[in-house]
C-alpha cells in the first residue's frame, strides 16, 4: 500500500466505485476540468500549459534544424522528453530520468508519432541532408493523478500553438526569411486513460485513485476515430471484454474532448 494513502482511504474508494461513486464525486466516466492555456513561453517556438483537475503540466517546442535519420531523408524528425519536476511531488527526484518519465515521454510520442499528427514531409529543407526537428519537452509541475493525459494534451496544444520560420534554400545554404508560419498538422489525436479498480473501469483516474488500483490502459485516438496507440500500465490486468470496453469508453470520451477543445 502506497504511503500517500490510508487503508481506510482505499477501502472507502472501492466501495464509492461499487456504487458508481468517486471520492471526488465524479461519475466513473467523468473526467475532471480541463484548462488550457496557449503561447505561455516566450522564448519558445511554441508552448502550453495545461491544468487537469490539480495536475499541471507544461510543454515548450523548440524547433532547430539538423540531419534526417538514414531511413527517413525526406522527412523532419520529431523528438519528445519528459521531466518529473522534483517540486511536483514528493515521489520526484533530482537526477536521470527514470522508468516513469521514460514511459510518459514515450506514450505522448507514440500518440503523436501514430497519428501522423505532423506533415513531417514538410519539414525537411534538403533531401537526405538537412531538415527541421521538433523538440517537445514536458514538464510536471504538480502531480495529482493522470499524467498521460495532462501530458498528452499539453503536447498537442503546444505544437497547435507552434510557429516555425519562413525560410528558402539558395545556392545549397538555407536563408532564414522575415515573418513565420505554423507548424503543419494534419491531424490531431486524444489521449484518453482509464484504471481498474475491483473490475470496475474509470476515466481519468486521480492520484488516490492511481495508488489503489489494478492497472491502467491508455488509449489515443485520431480524428478518424481509429485507435493509432494503446498503452497498458500497472500490475494487474485487463480481460479481453474490458480491453474492449475500454477502448469504446475512450473512444466515446475523445469525441467529447474534441467538441470541448478549441486548438
């Protein structure tokens, strides 16, 4: 049992859940309210922060130009780092990145990167030899459950929000022009998180609810509605029917997210 909460806690959660209850008073497929915030960092080419309930997480977006990877020649490369701010929660500590920041920095990147959500085609200058890369760096700065998800959308809306330069290729060397223009999309993906708690499937789990329950399954989803990425976390498991249950409430979850959020 997680220090941050009481055995007494725990059980009073189970048992609100039994009776389609959270301690916060939300439904089970209830998420809390979201804020977002746009073009928060100056020095930034792009930026966002994002409140979810108590959690807040900010993301900046850098965009430099370097080399394509050998696979890819003609296109940009996008890259995605997550930071766990020690300030953030007692649990956070100073130093490398661990297993949880890896796996977070990785979930948003997959949700990007799946979605093709970046015309990375775009981004290249000179085949084989130069193109644009884009940094997305997160930051948590307060950690009250469902970091994915805060994350995830912090990402989005920053890149929504990034400018890169106008710029032409003369004589093999690239000329920086006056004015900018935004970083092309072409899609923009939802991540939706559920938990299990005792079989019972809910969205958006908070910090007391993340330390009492099974596993969590993390779902993100284009504006097609197809699923591009799936994450399973925790310990425990889900069965075939909740997978496919799941995936329905995150589907259904993301639609509303979409009509809410205006990029």
């Amino acid at each position: 049992m997680s220090s941050l909460i009481t055995k007494v806690r725990a059980k009073q959660i189970e048992q609100l859940l039994e009776n389609g209850k959270r301690l916060d008073e939300r439904g089970l497929l209830d998420t809390r309210e979201l804020k977002i915030e746009q073009g928060v960092i100056e020095k930034a080419e792009g930026s966002a922060r994002v409140y979810l309930g108590k959690t807040e997480v900010l993301v900046g977006v850098k965009v430099e130009t370097g080399e394509p990877f050998s696979d890819t020649p003609k296109e940009g490369v996008m890259t995605v780092n997550a930071e766990l701010v020690p300030v953030a929660s007692p649990r956070f500590e100073p130093g490398p990145p661990d297993e949880n920041s890896i796996e977070l920095a990785r979930v948003v990147d997959r949700g990007i990167r799946e979605s093709r959500a970046i015309d990375t085609g775009k981004l290249c200058i000179e085949e084989g030899k130069k193109v644009f890369i884009v940094f997305v760096d997160v930051y948590v700065l307060n950690h009250d459950g469902n970091l994915i998800d805060a994350s995830a959308i912090a990402a989005m809306a920053a890149l929504m929000n990034t400018k890169m330069p106008n710029y032409e290729v003369k004589d093999g060397e690239l000329k920086i022009k006056q004015g900018y223009k935004p970083l092309p999309m072409r899609n923009h993906p939802i991540t939706v998180t559920l938990g299990k708690i005792n079989n019972k499937l809910l969205v958006d789990p908070w910090l007391e609810e993340e330390s009492v329950m099974d596993s969590r399954i993390t779902f993100a989803t284009g504006e097609d509605g197809n699923i591009c990425a799936i994450q399973k976390g925790g310990s425990g498991y889900f069965t075939p029917q909740q997978i496919l249950e799941a995936s329905k409430i995150a589907l259904d979850k993301a639609v509303e997210l979409r009509k809410k959020l205006k990029w």
